[in-house]
C-alpha cells in the first residue's frame, strides 16, 4: 500500500470515530486485566505501592523515605574510615585485618556543617599506618601522633605530630615536609569518608530506593498513599 493510501485510511479511521486516544478511554476498559485478586484488596480500601496514583505514591515515598537512615548506626559496615584493600595490602595490613579501630562512637554532619568526628579513633599496625601516610623510617623514631579536634572553628578528627626524642623547638624543613604530607593525607582520608557517607545517605533516600524498599516488604496502603 502506498503512503497516500495509507494516510487516507488512517483518515477514515479518524473520521469514523473508530480511534480513540489512550486517555479518552473507558477507565473500565483500562482495568480490565486488573487480577481477581487485587480487584479484591483494592475494593477493601487496600493498595500496594504499584497500585496507586502518581500523588498517592508520592505521599507514600514521603512516609518511608527516611526510614533506612532514622537509627544511629546506620552508616556502620566493618570498613567504614578504612583504606582499599589495595592500600591495605601495600602497607602491610595483614590479610582481613583493618588498620583502623574506629570504636562505637561517630559524629558527623553531611549538611551544613559538613564534618567528622571520631573521638575513639585508634590505630591497629602503627608501622603500616606510618607507611600509609608516608612517614620514612628514619623519622618514625623522632615523632608520635595524636588524634583529636581543634575544639575552634572545626570538629573533624585531625591528626597531630609533635616531637618524641625529648627535643623542642619546630621540625626541621625535611621533617615538616613529611609531616605536612602526613597531615593532608589523613584530611583527604577523612574528608572522602565523609563524601561516603553523603552519598549513602542521598542514594538511601531517592525515589528509585525508597520505591524498592516499599515493594520488598509489601507495605500497603489505602487509596490516598496514607498506610493502611
């Protein structure tokens, strides 16, 4: 069949009032292959979440959406605040093993005040955490570090080196070269923890996972998106 007769039959089509748009329908025809048994449970006021309407769906996201974050631990996995497995293996962490004990105690903020605390923080394999941060042998023997906040403008867990050979007075140029490398590279460190966290907390809360979460426990509702 040619184009022009093609078009010419759509035409008719039209014309005859034999079409009719997807929204123009009966709501009854659109149901029609609607299960005997969700006819059932929706003519007892009762929904599952694929079941209501776009507005009903969003009320529902809204009363679950929080839910798998509203505890305290709930960023808590065995590798929280640790290295790769890749780094833990250069530096000499022994297979299954962490370098960090993080204890049971963390604070942080991913909003405004974006910051975070450990105040329990301890090292596992002191060697290996010198050889994390980049502390030469040669120096290890003449510094020890401590962990704390500045109690001032910020709350992050920072670390501090100060001189462990009986000395005074500041590094010299070579050691604080070292010391400033040190430094930076646990802020780094903390800092990508807490980005970690940030994007478990928004990826816990979007629509696709909260969605997910509602249908695998079969929560139900009633037609407004209200629980039921």
């Amino acid at each position: 069949m040619s184009l022009e007769a093609t078009i010419s039959e759509i035409k008719k089509i039209f014309e005859a009032g034999l079409f009719k748009p997807a929204s123009d329908m009966d709501v009854s025809n659109r149901k029609g292959n609607i299960p005997e048994e969700q006819k059932a449970r929706n003519a007892g006021g009762i929904y599952y979440f694929d079941e209501l309407s776009d507005s009903a769906k969003d009320r529902a996201l809204e009363h679950y959406r929080y839910n798998s974050v509203d505890y305290d631990d709930w960023w808590h996995d065995d590798y929280f605040f640790q290295p790769s497995d890749a780094d833990l293996t250069k530096i000499g962490v022994p297979e299954g093993k962490m370098l960090f004990d993080v204890g049971k105690k963390v604070y942080f903020d991913i909003d405004r005040g974006s910051y975070l605390e450990i105040p329990d923080l301890d090292v596992n394999y002191s060697d290996c955490f010198m050889n994390w941060l980049g502390i030469p042998k040669r120096l290890r023997g003449k510094i020890y570090y401590k962990f704390g906040t500045s109690g001032y403008r910020s709350v992050d867990t920072q670390i501090e080196f100060e001189k462990d050979d009986g000395g005074s007075g500041d590094f010299s140029p070579w050691e604080q070269k070292f010391i400033d490398r040190a430094e930076q590279r646990f802020n780094d460190h903390r800092d990508l923890q807490l980005k970690h966290l940030r994007d478990d907390y928004e990826y816990r809360t979007n629509d696709e996972q909260v969605a997910e979460n509602i249908r695998s426990n079969e929560y139900e509702f009633d037609e407004d998106g209200n629980n039921a």
